[in-house]
C-alpha cells in the first residue's frame, strides 16, 4: 500500500514538474511589464555617465523575477522527488558539464570587482549570475527527469503564443501602429503606471525587447517550426500548423528589419534545404520549395513598404559570403558523419574541390573588396592613432561613421583586449559598462558617435566569456557540444523518436548563429536552454 502511495505521488510530482517547465517555456518570455528601478551610477567617464535616479524596464525584470521564481519551485519540488522516490542520480558528464559551470560562474562572482551588477545583472538586461543560476537549474532538471513522463510535442505548442503575438506586434509596429497607444495594451504593460507619459516615440516591436532580439526571435521559431513541419508532422493538419508557424516566424525576421535575423534565416534555410534534399522525399522537396516561395512573396511585399533590409543585406555581402560558405561546411560536416563507412577518398576530394570553388569565386570576384574593407575598418578602430592625431590638432577629429555591423566589430576588438587582460575569471558578467573605455575617441569612427555608452559585447560567446572567464566558457561550450553531439548520433542512427530530435537540433543551432550577433537576454535563453534540456534527454533516454 505504502510503495502504491509513493509511485503516485512520484507521477504526481512528475508531473508538476513538467507543468512547471511548460509554463516557464510559453509565459515568461511574453511577460512585458514596466517596472522602475533605482540606480545610481558611478562616473565611468568625466564626460559620459548613465543616469542615476529610477529607470524604466519593459522587457527583462519580470521576466527574472518569474524565473527565479519558478525555478526555485522547480528545485524544490525536484529535491523532493528525489527524496520520496531515494533515486540514484548518474554522475554523467552534462551533469559534470553544467555544474563546472555554474562554479566557475560563482568564482567569477566573488572576484568581481562590481559583485552587485555580476549578481543581479544591470538594471536595462538582468543577465547577471542569477539568470544563469536559473537557466543552468532549469536544465539540470530537465535532464535528469524520466523520459517517459514528457510529451516533447507540448514544448513545440508552448512555443504557439509566444510566436503568434510576437508576430503581431511587429507587423503593427512596422505599420506604424504603435501598441502603446492603446489604453488596454497600456493597462496590461504600464500597469499602476498606466497614467504615466511615455517619452515621445516610445515603442514595442516584441515581448523580447530590441528589435534585433525580436528578429533572432523570428529566425529561431523558424527553424524550430519548418522542421517540425517537415521532418515530424505525420497528418496534414500538423503540418499545415507547423508551416503556418514558420511563416510567422519569417514575418517576424522581415518585420523587425535587423539583418542578424536575416542572416540567421537565410544560414537555417540552406541547412534545412540540404537535409530536405538528401532525403530524397518528393512531397518534402514540394512543401519545401513552396515555403521558400511564400517567404520571397512576404519579403518583396515588406520591401514595397520600406526596403531598409534588403538594403542592409546587400550592402553587408561580406557577411553573407561567409553565411553560405559556413552553411555548406556544417551540412558536408553532418553528411561526412553520417556516411562516414561509405565515405571514400573520392568523396572526400569531391567535397574539398566543391569548398575550393565556392572560395575561390567568392575571393575572386569580391576579395579585393574585402581586403579594401578590412582596412577601412582597422584604420577607423585605431584608437591610439585617434588620440595621436587629437594631441597634435584638438580639431583634428575623426569623420562620424560605423564600423561592420552598425559598430560591432569595434566593440568586439575592444572586449576581446579586456578579456586578453583578466581571461581566466573574468570581469563578472553584466558589467562591460564599467570596465570599457567609454571615453575612447575611436568611438566617432566606429559608433557614429562619441557619447554612447557600450554596455554589452553583441555577441553571446563573448559576453560569457568577458562576464565569467575562459574556464567557464570551456564549460559552457562543453554543454553545447555535449548536446549536438549526443542530438546528431541520435538522427544519425535512426534510434526511436529521433525525429523529435531535429526541430530541438536545429532550434539550438539557430540560436547559436544569431549569437554571434547578438548578447543572450532572458526571452531567448529560456527557449535556448529548455531546448538543450529536452533534446540531451531525448538523445539519453535509453
């Protein structure tokens, strides 16, 4: 009688679990809500200094205070499910993995010289070590919970509102219908601060914040949904769902106008093109070519309007070399593994003269441009050159401009030399504001403006490397390549449900892309890390 007690409590609690996750998974990234803070800020430069009295937060302090919370829940009931049921809890290396992590992250905290903002993250991001106490719990449990008490398809529904509303948004903010004029939508965000006046051209592209986020937001839901679509969708209903979805998400990348999103999608559609072809199946080579269609007919309709982003995307050919070429090479890395016992030194030459060429091409009709470009781009980041120049003629300023990637490639020389200075601990994450020479004249020919502040790397590798130091980004990176490694020999051999392997796969993968363009914020992670969570499991479950 008693062990029947505990079995049910047991699926009980599994159960609550799994509830829980799926909550944390489709409402948090949609919370948006005001919230204002009191900061006061140091001087970090004689001439810049961010405001100190109460600023304002739409997009990540609730989103923490919802994770935090939930997670803590999470870890209770957890811990109490192993206590009840007396399991024994393997000692496997993503356990290892993630728990390096987060000690690493705990060192890096208490060697931070500002412990407050490493702690809680800074007032406009909230990406300090809590969130990442959160995200790294968060799939701590996910992975050492039984299989056989998940449906993974409910991960993929969770992901519905968050999808659809997203999309709504940013088509209304790019007709210029702005949300916040709506006294209901005010209700719902500005909350007891409805009455308040918002600074004049105030706006909500996405419940994820910056419309750079929001366009990484579309590429990944893409991925996620085309590939549920096409390589998991069993009836026509589902696939219908799943295609609709993905569309959605390829408004949200057009909509937005940021050309990480763009470059994203485009790198997604050429993986999910190779592996459509190499299996060889009509109707999935037809739905394919007609998704793409549907994509090209939406882009040129969004470029009627406002051709800001093919313009970008164009203009930016250097990167969009470097996505093809970058795509191709992941999809012969899966295939080489794939067919690895049939893959013979013929095959293997074939391929290397198919890299030769594309390289080749592209070097030969744009490599002067490139060169010519790059340096361009190493004279405007000079910065002591920049101050030689000012101490021989005061007037002797550089010509306003930006550098590759509206400014980020002179951000990520300038974060690289910090990291150069403290690399096995790091600064503590979140602070980049306060350790940056924000007084840098360079700043005029690479940001387009001397007075801005740089408070975030735009790039997620760089911001855990800068924030906690090379040993744990060497764990953060062995928890990614544990996951694709483990997901992709799972498809590989075919082995039971590994369909459901793909969609996670290439939602990882998505995510890791736009990462090179964009710092992590709470809305995406939480997708990120759940995916991961879910998808070692599913590859695990034997």
């Amino acid at each position: 009688m008693d062990s029947k007690v505990q079995l049910t409590n047991l699926e009980v609690d599994n159960k609550a679990i799994n509830n829980l996750i799926l909550a944390i998974l489709a409402v948090i990234p949609l919370v948006t809500h005001l919230k204002q803070l009191q900061f006061i800020s140091p001087n970090i430069d004689p001439f810049i200094t961010l405001s100190t009295g109460t600023p304002t937060d739409f997009f990540t302090y609730y989103k923490f205070i919802l994770l935090f919370l939930f997670t803590s829940i999470l870890i209770i009931l957890f811990v109490y499910n192993i206590y009840i049921s007396n399991p024994t809890l393997k000692i496997n290396k993503m356990n290892i993995f993630l728990i390096s992590f987060l000690l690493s992250l705990v060192i890096s905290l208490l060697v931070s010289e500002y412990k407050t903002i490493a702690l809680w993250g800074s007032y406009s991001r909230h990406g300090g070590f809590l969130t990442y106490f959160s995200l790294i719990s968060l799939m701590l449990v996910i992975i050492n919970t039984k299989y056989k008490t998940i449906n993974i398809d409910k991960i993929f529904y969770a992901l519905y509102p968050f999808t659809i509303i997203n999309s709504i948004l940013v088509v209304l903010h790019f007709f210029n219908f702005n949300v916040l004029n709506s006294s209901l939508v005010k209700l719902v965000i500005l909350g007891k601060y409805a009455g308040t006046r918002l600074t004049e051209g105030s706006y909500i592209v996405g419940t994820v914040g910056h419309y750079n986020y929001t366009s990484a937001l579309g590429a990944i839901v893409f991925a996620i949904f085309c590939t549920k679509a096409l390589l998991v969708a069993n009836n026509r209903m589902e696939k219908l769902i799943n295609l609709s979805m993905a569309i959605l998400g390829g408004t949200i990348v057009f909509g937005s106008g940021a050309l990480n999103g763009m470059i994203t999608l485009i790198f997604m559609l050429i993986i999910i093109a190779g592996l459509i072809f190499e299996r060889k199946s009509l109707q999935e080579i037809y739905i394919f070519i007609g998704l793409v269609f549907v994509l090209t007919f939406e882009f040129y309709l969004f470029n009627l309007y406002d051709s800001t982003l093919i313009k970008d995307v164009v203009s930016n050919y250097v990167i969009l070399s470097l996505t093809f070429i970058l795509s191709v090479l992941a999809l012969l890395v899966f295939f080489y593994f794939k067919y690895r016992p049939k893959v013979t030194v013929k095959r293997i030459l074939t391929s290397l003269t198919v890299i030769s060429v594309l390289v080749v091409s592209l070097t030969w009709s744009i490599g002067d441009q490139i060169v010519s470009k790059i340096d361009q781009e190493l004279t405007k980041m000079d910065s002591e050159t920049t101050y030689q120049n000012l101490m021989t003629d005061d007037f002797d300023m550089p010509e306003y401009s930006w550098t590759i990637g509206t400014g980020r490639l002179y951000i990520w020389k300038e974060t690289l030399e910090l990291i150069s200075k403290k690399p096995l601990l790091g600064y503590g994450l979140d602070t980049l504001t306060f350790t940056l020479d924000q007084g840098d004249p360079a700043k005029i020919s690479s940001m387009n403006k001397e007075d801005v502040i740089i408070d975030k790397p735009h790039n997620t590798y760089l911001g855990v490397l800068y924030g906690s130091g090379l040993i744990a980004f060497l764990a953060y990176l062995l928890i990614i390549s544990q996951v694709l490694i483990k997901g992709f020999k799972m498809v590989i051999r075919k082995t039971s449900d590994y369909e459901l392997q793909w969609p996670l796969l290439l939602g990882i993968i998505a995510y890791l892309y736009q990462g090179m363009f964009n710092d992590s914020v709470i809305g995406l992670q939480i997708v990120f890390w759940v995916f991961m969570g879910y998808s070692y499991l599913l590859a695990v479950k034997e």
